[in-house]
C-alpha cells in the first residue's frame, strides 16, 4: 500500500521540480561526453584533418597572415550549442 502512495506522490510534481530534474538530466552525461571528446574525437577529427590536408582537398590558408601558421581545428559538440 505505501509503495502505491509513493507512486502517487511522485506522479504529482511541479513545474520547478520537473525543470531541476531536466537541468540535472542535462548535466549528467557531460564527463562522459568530455572523455569521449578528448579521448576520441579530437584526435579523430585531427587525424583526418592532416590526411585531408595532405590529400589536397583542404585549400590553402586564405591570408599570408595566416601563412605557416598552424591551424588547429576544434571540435565543438551539440551538447555544448545548447542554451542553458
């Protein structure tokens, strides 16, 4: 019988409370998608940046300025577009 209570109470919830356990959703994955990040894909992205580059298919740099400079390209997840 308590179980069925419980069940209830937490059925009935308010708008602040739904919207700190989203927040909390929101926050949750984000070490692991930081390791994922800095573990996989920047080198991932990195890699086939150099090949892409050495293959010709990247163009030049657009300015002298930039010229033997090097570039570095950065990873930006959706996780991190999102407004908070």
């Amino acid at each position: 019988m308590s179980a069925a209570i419980e069940r209830r109470q937490q059925a009935v919830r308010s708008a602040t409370e739904i919207a700190e356990r989203r927040d909390e959703k929101r926050v949750m994955p984000g070490p692991v998608l930081e390791r994922l990040r800095d573990d996989l894909l920047e080198p991932l992205i990195g890699r086939v940046f150099q090949v892409m580059a050495r293959a010709g298919h990247i163009p030049p740099p657009p300015s002298l300025m930039l010229d033997g400079l090097r570039l570095q390209p950065e990873y930006v997840s959706p996780m991190g577009l999102v407004p908070s």
